[in-house]
C-alpha cells in the first residue's frame, strides 16, 4: 500500500499560508533543503493537493526549470475540488464528488508515496479517515504574529496524535519533524 505524505512549512505561530512571502531565513540550508525535498520527491509518484495550495504551485512551477521542477511539473497531480473545470498544469486530475473514494483508491494502487502539500481542510479530513501515513512538518523559526492569520489554523482539525519518527536541524534554525499519524481503532 502507498504512503501519503505530508510535508508543509509552517510557523512557530502555526502559520501554513504563503510561505514563499515570509522573511527569508538565509541561504544557509538552501542545498540540504533541497536534497531534503528531492528525495521525498523521488520516492514519490504523485502529488496531492486542496485547490488554494494547487493555484499556488501551478501559477509557479510550470514556469521554473531545474532538477526540482522537472519532477514536480512530470508527477501526476491530483487536487480535491469542486470548481476546479480544467486545470492548466500537466499531469492534473481533479478529485471532486467522491474524493476520499477515490484517494483510498490511490494508496491501494501499486506504486511510490503519494505527496501531499499544504496543511487545510483536505489535509483535516485525511486525517480524520486516516488516509494520512506521515507528517512532515518544516518548523520556521519565526512569529508572524500580526502579519499573520487572525484565528488558530488548526481550528477545523479533528484531535490527532502522532509518533514521533524523527528529526533534523537545518543550518538556518528550520527544524523537520517527521511524524507518524497513530491509528485509532
């Protein structure tokens, strides 16, 4: 059975959104983050994605070229929507009626781990129907504080827990946290 997983930047605020407007943290980390983000791309053979964290990659990745943006624009991509009609990036299948159907469908398929970005409302409701294998969560050290969203971005989300699987420091403070989603009976 496939694996999803997540892997989202998030705050020490919690904040998930727009991460490429945050204050730069240097380029101290650049190369391993890069190393870091091939190899869960090169274990991966599809990406998943809500519709807001869609719009955000294919406005940018189709334009890029490089190592990186080679793999992420040949993956298939399949995003959770219902307005999505016909979606501009290659390689894309919209999920709309019978998404979670359709997801536990995937991860019986054989294949590699399927990738799913963004940490919302579709990430939420894995979660909840125990579709989510792990989360990987790239901790910024920053508070957007009053730049940032004005209610708790995890609001909407079932309580979890999770094993910790394990950890990693960058050069520039980011600290990557992989961890297990527990199974409930």
């Amino acid at each position: 059975m496939r694996k999803i997983i997540n892997s989202t930047y998030i705050t020490l605020d919690g904040v998930v959104e727009d991460p490429h407007l945050w204050p730069s943290l240097g380029v101290a980390a650049m190369a391993a983050s890069h190393e870091i983000q091939m190899e869960l791309l090169n274990q991966s053979d599809a990406i998943l994605m809500g519709r807001r964290t869609f719009d955000t990659f294919a406005s940018a990745w189709p334009t890029r070229s490089g190592d990186m943006a080679d793999r992420m624009n040949s993956l298939q991509k399949y995003v959770v929507s219902n307005t999505l009609r016909e979606p501009a990036w290659n390689n894309t299948q919209v999920l709309a009626s019978g998404a979670l159907e359709k997801i536990r469908a995937l991860k019986e398929q054989p294949g590699q781990h399927i990738v799913q970005y963004g940490l919302g409302q579709v990430s939420f409701t894995l979660l909840e129907q125990g579709l989510i294998d792990e989360v990987r969560l790239w901790i910024h050290p920053l508070i957007l504080g009053k730049n940032g969203p004005r209610s708790p971005h995890f609001l909407d989300c079932l309580t979890t827990q999770f094993d910790l699987l394990g950890s990693r420091t960058l050069p520039n403070g980011v600290v990557i946290v992989n961890y297990a989603c527990k199974r409930h009976p």
